[in-house]
C-alpha cells in the first residue's frame, strides 16, 4: 500500500479544512454576537408573554378581578368601566390591549419603592405565578402556564409566536414608557426604564435634583495615544512598511502607522467599523483601507436605493461597506468610495493599479457573488466606478493589478485563479487551468515576479509559476510546505520567500532556480505565518495568525513588535498604583502591560478561557474569573497560581476586592455572588458565603469604601444591596442611599444613570468605570464607542463626549491610578485602546 501517498492525502485534507473554516469564523463571530445581542430581549420578552397569556387566560375565563393582581404599588388601582360584549374576547384582541399593562409584569420585590396601597378594596384575585418564579425565566424553560383551555410552554417556540403586529405594539408601548422617567420628591428616588421595565435608583438625602436639568459635556476630551493587538487571524497582505520608516497595520477601525524605532504611534480614524484589507498606492504615500458594513443601525439606515446600487452617495450612511483613500503624511482622507450602496457585506480585497502609476483601484466584496468593480478613485470626493462584475461564488481572497500589463488583474481564491482583462470599459475574465496539476481548493496568495510571471501558493502547500499573459503553469514546486501557504514575497535581494500557514516555517528560495537557500521556523506561541513584507534593509516582516508581528531575518531570531489578543476580550484590571494593567480574554492569554513603554511586560496561557481580572490592593496578586466557573490567583512577580477553587458551574462575570484587601466577591452566571475572606496578602481564602436573590446572571458589583457592603446589577437589570459578612440582602434600598462605593462599575446606579441612551434596552451598555479623583465617568458602550461624563451623571441623556476606534462592542473601561490616561477593551476585534485624557 502507498502509505505515504495516502498521508500526503490526509495533510492536504487538513489544510483544505482549516482554510474553509477560516472563511466561516467571521459569519460565525457575527451570529454569535447577534445571540449575545439578543439574548436579554428573548429573556424579557419570555416573561412578558407568560403575562399576557396569564391575563389572556383570566379575560376568557371571565375572571375579570385578576387584573389587579400586578398593579404597580407606586400607581393606585382605579376599577375602569368595562364594555361587555356578547362576543368571544378573542387571543389576538387581548394579545393587542396588553401593551399599556406589559410593565406590570416587570414589577421586582427589590426595585420598586415601598408605597401606600389605595384605601379602595379591591376584589381578590385568584392564584398567580409569583413574582420570583415569573423573574427566574433563565432557569424555567417548560413552566406552563393555563387558564381555561390555553397552554403554553415558557420555551423558545412560544416566543416566536409573537406576531409583527404585537410586535409594533410592544415598541411603542417601550418608547410611550421611556418618555415616563421620573423623579419622586417625597421619596427621593428616580424611576427610568430599561426595556419597559421600571428600575427605581434612590438620590443622595442631600441631593437637589431637577430631572429637566441637562447635564453639559465634560471639560476633558480624550486623545488615543496608543493601540495594542493587529488583525492577523483573518485577514491577508495588511502589514507594509512605508517611507517614513513607519509600519501601518490594522487593528478593529483603527488604522495603525507604527514607528518601532521611536516608538510612536499615529492613528488614521475615518473609519465607522472594522477594517478589513489594506493597499499601498505606488507613491508609497496614499494609502486605501476597506471596511466591513457597520452594526449601528438604531442611528441610520440603508437607504433602499443605495440596496439597488443606485441612489445619491451624499445621503448614505457611512456605516455601509466602502473604501476610505487617505494620505499617510496628513492622515487626510481624500475620497471615500462605495457609498452609494456599491458594495454588500464588507471589502476584502483592494488594490492599486502599477503599470500607470496608480491611477486605478480594484475592489472586491464578500456578497454572494464576490463583485469585482474598478475605480477611478481620484475623480470627484467619490469616485468614479468604471464597471463591476460578478468575480465567484466562492470566495475570494486576493485581488491585485498586474505590474507591468496595465489592463490586467488577478483575483485568487477557493477552487480559482481569475485572470482579468479591463478594456472598453468591461472586464474580460479568464480562468487559470491547473491540466495535469491537482487542483486545490484554495489558492491563497500571489505575488508578481520583475519579469511578470504569477506566482502562487495554495492549500496543498504548492507554488506554481503562471508565465506573463497566460493561464497555464509552467512550473510547479509541489508540497514545499506542509498544509497552506498563506504568503509569497519577492525581497529586494531577489530572493522568494513562503509563509506557511500549517508548519510556521518562512522558506527562502532562489528566484532563478527555484532552489530553497534557506528557512526559519516561527515558535508556535506566535502563530502561523499570515503575511510577510520587506522591512528596512534586509529585514523581513511577519504578520501571524495570532495576531502578532514581527521582525527579524532568517539568520537571526524574529522578535515581536505588536502583541495582542486573539479571541474575545472581556478581561481589564489596572495596577493599584503602578502604570500598568492585565488583560484576560478567551484565547486564555494573561498580559501584562505596562502603559508608559507600550509594551507587555510579561504573557501567561491560562488552561481555560478566561473572563475577568481584579488587582489585590496591595499588588502582589491578581484574581482571574474563567468561563468554566473556576477562578485563580496568580502571583504577579512569578507568575504562577497560589490559589484556585471552582464555584457553580457558571462563567464568572465579575471579580471585585474589597478596599481593604480582606474580601473578594466573584459575581458568577449562574445569579449568584461567592464572597471569600482574605489573607495573608491575598494568598489564602476562606468562604464566607454566598449572595443569593439576583433573578438573572451577575454583571457588575462595586464594594462601599469602608469594605462593609456590595451593590451589584444583573442581566435583568436589577440593582441589588448586601451586607458583605453575613451576605444577606439589604432589601431597604433606600437606607443605602448616601453609602460612599469605592468605584462606579455597576452601571445602574444612581450616580450613572446618565449613561443610558434614549431607547435603551438594557444591552446598549457594557461597562463603566468613575475616575480616582471622582469627576469623570466612562462607559462602554455596544456600538464601538467610549463615552465621557462628567461624574456623577444623574441626567438621562446626559452630555457627553464620544469616541470611536473599536469596531466590536466595548466590553470594558479602566482609568489609571492617577487618572491619566483611560484603557478601553473590545469584544470581537480584541483590541485595547489606551487614551490620554486632555
């Protein structure tokens, strides 16, 4: 048998398969964050239809008394006169009468205030569900409901019952309630809403507040003075170095001109999402970047011409997928091409025409059917498109103009190599015919020798050599690396290099000969070989799959320059009083950084992903929460565990030490809070107890000053109080008015209440955090943008300041133990802002 026929086989079935999955992480990534988007609404909504049907099932059975079960305590019951009707109450009738009443099924023992009932008697009213089993829709997936004949099941089907009608009725219900924000003077509590539910936040005793007062915009603005992590795991040819010795990469919406040796960083800002590919004009100064459609569509929407390829570019959102072309001096952007609705989903590929100087781009998209279109980007502010064609069905990963043949361009991807022909203004298009070669399933790079021969690399780890103005192969170097070749470069000395993807190896070959004359292996912890460019002299550039660049040459070691994340990052702590601070996320990478030297002082991989992280204050350890449940402490000199325990079986949100170091308090998914006594320098735990009473997964907590109390808010938007010791529920809320809270991460509270949007659901922020001195407040927000206040922002809607670069969600603000400078993370992009505060 051919044993080693067959393993060749196998290795390339491998690499075929791991190219694939490539092109399906960023739908996936999106679906995963359309769940996460939607999983609070889902929640909500279960609840509110187990009501209505509740209420449905009392009309048909004509018990009518029912309705006064879940009367608001703050609103007094008034008997209504009913019109009787001989007529069935019929479900879709009832199903339309119950948005003036949905937020009564969102009334909690713990946020309303206590009021006096109506002296009229009311008739009672039969059984109903109570308050906590109707809040536990998290944990009851089947509980049924029945009144009459009608059933139904607490599950996801029941919900997608609702029809569009009831739908629109509960939308403007929702926004008929957010116009009820109110202030009661008596009581001295705020009554807002967060997806039609009433959340009651009780002011300071000496509070003078005017809920018509507008808060103004914060003195200090923010400037972003450095970005960590690159865009290495998806995307191809995104690393060049440029004249001015600078390296211009990118990372979530932010395109990044690195200068190693003097180490400073300029930002190019114009884009509103994602960065998606990268092209160097031949004068080495423009420089074109393209974008994914953005996920802001609260704000604007795609018009419906703009959806035909037709309409004035003038009035479509920005938000689209489109083209910026910027100068790289005066990081000017010069002309923005696609807004007319040109192309669908994200630009993936890009590049500039050489033969004639650059005076043409081409443009490829990720729709269905891989558009290819062709640009004369210097005529007006927006361009000029001279034709678009349907490229594939498949995708396509590279798109570049021949150097020396004016009119032609090369588009590779899986199963196809595309040769071009621009004339009259169509595109002529001619497919690479591999005859006696395998074809693979992905060609995966090219790159254009002096002479105009193509060369490529695929995923069965060939090169083959496509002669100047032909589609058949000349020559073919087969299986010179294992799996996938993901770059090709051709260096000033003249030699041919290949990065595979599979074996991490850079071969050096002899462009004449085609004869290997050398190879280096990259270590596995950076990642497999992305992309490679020329650096300065004879130094080479590596872009990695793990998001890490770096340079060096084959003779000597490659070093990182860039460091970054790799999956979603949730994880932010800074340093009690060092300019430092610790990022977790869920590739289980721990770094350390330190913000002055915007470098990582030390990296550790964890066994599980990881979550969350908190600083002891005296410094020596840092608690990490991890999706499985467990949580560690590391210690911060070497670097290894000195304490782990599992509690629950739940991710843990959130990880808190109490002021004085003697505390920790773990907020876990699965409702509850694990509260741990410590000692001996935040080396030894012992439990205290256990916090229960949240209805929904724990999302923030902050500890009083005096280390005595917590306050902590949930996935249903409670805001609960416990005594730390004993972890008992406060349920007075209003006796916890004027406690002093060492930090502001809950997020509802009193004094951040002003960081609710108008129309917000409950979801539309992520985190916040006060400043040291207490006259800021930051907010992550779930629409790529960091907001600053002023603090404390009582007002909703209060003025702000908001800044862009993050093209994911942003899952969590930090300010520096001096109040500096301020660290903001993002989810899906993996990157960490780091912003002076002016």
């Amino acid at each position: 048998m051919d044993f080693s026929g067959n393993l060749s086989d196998m290795s390339a079935l491998d690499g075929m398969l791991d190219h694939e999955n490539e092109e399906l992480r960023e739908r996936v990534s999106a679906l995963e964050k359309k769940v996460h988007q939607n999983e609070d609404e889902m929640l909500c909504l279960k609840s509110a239809l187990a009501d209505a049907l509740r209420r449905i099932a009392s009309l048909e059975s004509g018990r009518t008394a029912g309705l006064t079960n879940n009367v608001l305590p703050s609103k007094p019951f008034k008997p209504q006169p009913r019109r009787v009707s001989s007529a069935p109450v019929s479900a879709a009738d009832s199903r339309s009468k119950r948005a003036g009443s949905v937020e009564q099924a969102f009334v909690t023992r713990d946020t309303a205030p206590p009021q006096k009932r109506a002296p009229t008697p009311t008739p009672k009213a039969p059984p109903s569900p109570s308050p906590t089993s109707l809040k536990k829709w998290s944990s009851l997936s089947s509980a049924e409901f029945q009144g009459g004949n009608l059933q139904m099941s607490r599950s996801f089907q029941s919900v997608t019952c609702l029809t569009d009608k009831t739908r629109a009725t509960d939308r403007k219900a929702m926004a008929h309630r957010r116009k009820e924000t109110t202030f009661n003077k008596e009581e001295g509590y705020l009554r807002m809403y967060l997806r039609g539910r009433p959340v009651t936040l009780y002011a300071p005793t000496l509070e003078e507040y005017d809920l018509a007062k507008k808060e103004d915009q914060p003195p200090q603005s923010l400037k972003l003075e450095w970005v960590y992590g690159y865009r290495g795991r998806d995307c191809r040819s995104n690393v060049h170095l440029l004249p001015t010795g600078e390296t211009v990469y990118f990372v979530a919406g932010v395109v990044v001109l690195y200068n190693v040796e003097e180490q400073i960083q300029r930002h190019y800002l114009g884009h509103t999402d994602d960065v998606k590919c990268l092209a160097v004009h031949p004068d080495k100064i423009t420089i074109a970047t393209g974008q994914v459609a953005g996920h802001d569509n609260k704000k604007s929407s795609r018009p419906k011409s703009a959806q035909h390829g037709k309409g004035d570019p003038s009035t479509a959102p920005d938000h689209l997928p489109h083209v910026r072309v910027w100068n790289s001096v005066s990081l000017q952007t010069l002309h923005i091409l696609g807004l007319g609705g040109d192309f669908d989903r994200a630009v993936c590929s890009i590049g500039f025409s050489k033969a004639d100087g650059g005076q043409l781009l081409c443009a490829v998209d990720e729709g269905n059917e891989h558009t290819l279109s062709v640009w004369e980007w210097q005529k007006g502010e927006k361009g000029h498109k001279i034709t678009e064609t349907k490229s594939s069905t498949e995708p396509v990963v590279a798109s570049e103009f021949h150097p020396l043949d004016a009119n032609t361009i090369i588009t590779c991807g899986k199963n196809q190599i595309t040769f071009w022909t621009l004339e009259g203004g169509t595109l002529g298009k001619k497919l690479g015919l591999f005859e006696k070669h395998e074809k693979p399933k992905f060609v995966l790079c090219l790159a254009i020798a002096d002479n105009g021969d193509v060369f490529t690399g695929d995923s069965n780890g060939n090169i083959f050599i496509w002669p100047r103005g032909t589609n058949k192969i000349s020559k073919a170097l087969t299986g010179v690396h294992e799996g996938g070749i993901f770059s090709l470069l051709f260096t000033k000395d003249g030699h041919l290099l290949s990065g595979g993807g599979k074996d991490r190896r850079i071969v050096q070959w002899d462009a004449t000969g085609l004869t290997q004359t050398g190879e280096v292996e990259i270590p596995e912890h950076y990642g497999a070989v992305r992309t490679l460019t020329q650096g300065k002299g004879n130094m080479i550039v590596v872009g990695s799959t793990r998001n890490v660049i770096l340079q060096g040459t084959l003779e000597l070691n490659f070093n990182p320059i860039v460091q970054g994340h790799v999956d979603e990052l949730w994880g932010l702590a800074v340093h009690p009083n060092q300019h430092q601070f610790l990022t977790c996320a869920y590739d289980k990478k721990v770094f350390l950084w330190d913000a002055l030297s915007h470098s990582a002082v030390w990296s550790k991989e964890l066994e599980v992903p990881a979550h969350c992280a908190c600083f002891h204050p005296d410094a020596q350890v840092v608690a990490i929460g991890t999706q499985t449940a467990k949580w560690l402490v590391l210690d911060l000199t070497s670097r290894e565990p000195v304490y782990s325990h599992t509690d629950g079986n739940e991710q843990i949100e959130c990880a808190e030490y109490s002021p004085d170091g003697k505390y920790l308090a773990l907020g876990s998914r699965d409702n509850h809070i694990y509260v741990y006594s410590v000692d001996e320098e935040g080396k030894k735990y012992s439990r205290v107890g256990k916090c229960q009473g949240h209805s929904s997964f724990v999302t923030h907590l902050d500890w009083s000053a005096d280390s005595q109390y917590i306050q902590s808010n949930s996935g249903d938007y409670e805001l609960l109080f416990w005594n730390a010791s004993s972890c008992k529920q406060i349920t007075a809320s209003s006796s916890m008015r004027d406690v002093q809270w060492a930090t502001s991460y809950c997020t509802i509270s009193f004094n951040t209440c002003g960081i609710w949007p108008e129309g917000a659901d409950g979801t539309d922020v992520n985190g916040s955090s006060r400043a040291h001195k207490a006259d800021l407040l930051a907010s992550a927000d779930d629409y790529g943008k960091v907001n600053l206040y002023r603090y404390p922002s009582t007002h909703i809607e209060a003025g702000h300041r908001a800044y862009g670069g993050h093209s994911s969600h942003v899952t969590a603000v930090r300010f520096l133990h001096d109040d500096s400078r301020l660290l903001s993370t993002g989810g899906k992009d993996a990157g960490i802002l780091q912003w002076e505060i002016l």
